[in-house]
C-alpha cells in the first residue's frame, strides 16, 4: 500500500545552509532506511515537502515531521493512495525554489509566486510532476 503526502510550513526562524543541510541528511538517512522517497523544496522561509512511500512508514514520519521545533504553520495538502511512485529516485531531493522557473509556476498558480498556502494540492503535485519531467529541477 503505497501513499503520496504533501505538506507545506514555514521555517521558525532564519534557517542558514548548515541548518538546511541537517535536516536533509537526517530525513535522507531515515527515509532511505524506511522506503520513503521524495522532495524538500524550500525558499524564503518557506518549506514544501512531498513524501511517498508505504503507508505506515509515511504516517508515521510524518508526525515526526509536524512535532519538529524548527517549522511551524504545517499545513496537509494532499494525501493520497497511489498505484507507483513517481519520485522512486530520490530518498530526499532538495530543491532550491528561488531557480524555477515563473512561467511554470503561473501555470499552477494565481500569481506566479509559489504559495503554497493558496494552492490546491493537486496543482502543486502537478507543478512538481511538471518539474521533475522537463528537467527543471535536478535532485541535489
Ligand atoms: P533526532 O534527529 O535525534 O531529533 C530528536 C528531536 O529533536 C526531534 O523531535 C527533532 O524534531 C528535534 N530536533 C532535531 N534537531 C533539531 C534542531 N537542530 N533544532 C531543534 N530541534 C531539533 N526527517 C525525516 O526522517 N525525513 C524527512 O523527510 C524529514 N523532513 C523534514 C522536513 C522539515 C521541513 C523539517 C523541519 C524536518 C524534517 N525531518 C525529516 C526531521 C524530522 O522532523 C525529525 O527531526 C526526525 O524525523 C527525527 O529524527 P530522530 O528520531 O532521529 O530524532
């Protein structure tokens, strides 16, 4: 039983590189030993993480996820069952938001400004699919 969850928060405070950098080698260790594959996107204090993987493995993460100190405002944008996964590759790919590209993120998007607060989670799940597939994003 495969699941796919998406979530947004904010940072709880300025996060620098060597802050960002612990998070993705944590998730990256833990995921990789419970299946769980992915994308950490963040920008502007803004974090943006999606998250496949078995259902128990993803549940459970996820309240992990959500006690942490360092982000606040989680917001649970999609959850759904899903047939395969479509970010097998990455145990946690980090995506840094301020490259993407403005038209792309129009197309999903009232503004052309990524907020995840006002967005659908399936128009977030398809600028994500979009990026993956045209190779604007590269997992880092
Ligand atoms: P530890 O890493 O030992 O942490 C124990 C407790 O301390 C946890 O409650 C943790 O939240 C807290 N903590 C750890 N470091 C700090 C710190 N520098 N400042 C304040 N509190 C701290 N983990 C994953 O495994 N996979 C993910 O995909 C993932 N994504 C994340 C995305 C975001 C935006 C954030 C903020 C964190 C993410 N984490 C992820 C980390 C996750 O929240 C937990 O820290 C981790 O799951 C707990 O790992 P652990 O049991 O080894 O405990």
């Amino acid at each position: 039983m495969l699941v796919r969850l998406l979530y947004a928060s904010r940072a709880a405070g300025a996060l620098d590189e060597h802050e960002l950098q612990a998070i993705l080698k944590s998730s990256r260790e833990h995921n990789q030993q419970e299946g769980i594959t992915g994308l950490l996107c963040h920008n502007e204090g803004i974090f943006i993480q999606l998250l496949e993987g078995g259902r128990n493995a993803v549940n459970g993460r996820y309240k992990q996820i959500i006690d942490d100190p360092r982000h606040r405002d989680v917001i649970l944008l999609a959850y759904d069952e899903i047939g395969e996964r479509e970010f097998a590759g990455w145990s946690m790919g980090n995506v840094q938001l301020s490259r993407l590209n403005r038209a792309m993120v129009l197309k999903y998007s009232e503004t052309g400004k990524l907020d995840p607060y006002s967005m659908s989670g399936k128009a977030l799940t398809g600028l994500f699919h979009e990026l993956v597939s045209s190779g604007a994003i590269v997992c880092s």
